[in-house]
C-alpha cells in the first residue's frame, strides 16, 4: 500500500538522465565523424592540387618535395645530360687543337706586347708592327705551319658543304701593291680560291694607284654580300660574292698592318687571328 502523502515517480523522470548521455553520446559520434570526413575531404583535395602541381604549368623552381635522393638523381640526370657532347659535332684531332693554340697564344704575345710598346700609333696599330718585325725565323715558321693545318681542315669540309669551312682574310696596308702582293702570296701558298678583286676602278675606269693610299683588302672563299653592301657598291647583283672574290677600300682610319685570317670550321668555335705578318707566306729574299 503506498502511502497516502507520496506521490508515484513518474517513468520519464526515471529515463531522463540515461537518455541525456545516450543522446550526448550519439551527438559527439556524429561529430567525431563530421570531422573525420572533412579532415579527409582536405587532405585529398591537397593532394589533388598537389598532382595538379606536379603535372601543370609550374615553375621549374616550385618543387613539392624535400627528398635529397629525387633532388640528388634529378641534379645528376640534368648534370649528365648537359655533358653529354653533340653528336653532330666533329671530334678534331690533336693537329687541329695545337694550330689553335699556337695561334691564340700568337695574340696573346701580341696584345703583351704592345702593353709593353707603349700602344703607339691608333688602337696600338704601330706596335702591332713593331711585334711583327722582330718575330724570329722559327715563330714564322711555326705560323705558318698552324695556318696550313686550319686552312685544310676548312677545305676538307668545303669540299663536302660548300656552305661550310669558310675562310676571310682582311689586309691592312700602307698601300694598293703591299697588299696585293700580300694576298696574291697567302691565296697561292694555302691553295685558296681566286676571284675577282673589286674597287680598283670606278664605272670601268682605273684608279691609279698613288691615289689609293692605304687600303684595306677583304677577302672570302664564300658568302654573299648583303643587299646593303650591293645597293652601296652601285654595282647591283655584279656585286655578288663569289668565291675567292676581294673588295678592296681605302684604309684611312687605322695604323694597323698586316693580316686577319678567320676560319670557320663545324665546331663552332670563333677563330680569328691578327694581326700577322703580310709577308708571312713570301720568300726571305722577298721581305
């Protein structure tokens, strides 16, 4: 029997708390969970974005990893791949390497020389000559030897692309006939091309000689002139450059004598050498 002043407890009340923690636990599941999917929404998303990195137009510089084994094979498969040599190019023997040499260190001498000269004349064109005059027999020799070795290198790839193995001589002289002399002397003694020689005339008519003063020759084994030098020579498509052709012009703005020779071979490499002796290829007794 119950009591007549209590009162029943009422089922609900007795659930309540279990129900409370139940549903609280439920709760923090689904936002345990939540989390959980967006955290791995993230993540993948930065991947996604990563790949996308990795496959579009990124910088080279950008790098997503910090791995020292990929950033050490990239550096040595970049590194290999930058010394491996092109196979288009000629593999020169020694002959042609050591008349290189011989010639640059020919310029080298030269330029210390004049230093030591005091750079007399324009540009020290006066004591490029003083260098020329007090060259033994031996360095002459050993010129000349160095230029024969270039020369037909040039004329072995000529003769397989008449594009290639170019050669260009420019003669600074103090007048018309010590250039002549020095070009008819260098085109016979290393079998070069002969051609026409231009600027001895005007319209056909022949300039005299003492009128010239100091000129300049320059000459070519191939090549064109440009449509500029044409339009200027008034000579129109009669100007064109043939091979073994020579232009010569008046040379009043330097005090250089002697000889520039440029061959160019397949590797590429500038050779230019001067200036050298005018009479380099003549007799003794002719200089």
């Amino acid at each position: 029997l119950l009591r007549t002043n209590e009162q029943p407890t009422p089922t609900s009340m007795i659930m309540t708390p279990l129900m409370n923690r139940w549903l609280l636990a439920v709760i923090t599941a689904a936002i345990i969970s939540a989390q959980t999917a967006i955290c791995f929404t993230s993540t993948t998303s930065r991947l996604n974005n990563s790949l996308l990195y990795l496959q579009g137009d990124i910088p080279s510089a950008t790098r997503l990893f910090s791995s020292s084994t990929s950033t050490s094979q990239s550096s040595q498969s970049l590194s290999s791949a930058q010394q491996q040599p092109t196979a288009t190019l000629p593999n020169y023997s020694a002959k042609i390497l050591d008349a290189t040499l011989t010639l640059q260190n020919y310029d080298q001498t030269q330029q210390q020389f004049i230093k030591t000269d005091g750079n007399q004349g324009m540009g020290g064109g006066l004591s490029a000559l003083h260098h020329i005059q007090s060259l033994s027999p031996s360095t002459r020799t050993s010129l000349q030897n160095a230029i024969r070795t270039l020369i037909h290198q040039a004329h072995l790839e000529r003769a397989g692309d008449s594009s290639k193995g170019r050669i260009m001589l420019g003669i600074c002289a103090a007048n018309a006939p010590e250039a002549l002399s020095g070009l008819k002397s260098w085109v016979s003694s290393i079998d070069l091309p002969r051609g026409m020689l231009h600027g001895m005339d005007i319209d056909g008519v022949p300039i005299p000689v003492e009128d010239l003063g100091a000129v300049y020759v320059k000459y070519s084994t191939g090549g064109a002139m440009t449509f500029g030098e044409m339009r200027r020579s008034g000579r129109g498509f009669d100007a064109l450059w043939r091979p073994g052709d020579a232009l010569l012009e008046p040379y009043d703005d330097g005090d250089f004598r002697g000889v520039y020779v440029t061959v160019e071979l397949e590797d590429g490499e500038f050779r230019q050498f001067g200036v050298l002796p005018t009479d380099l290829f003549m007799e003794e007794e002719e200089w």
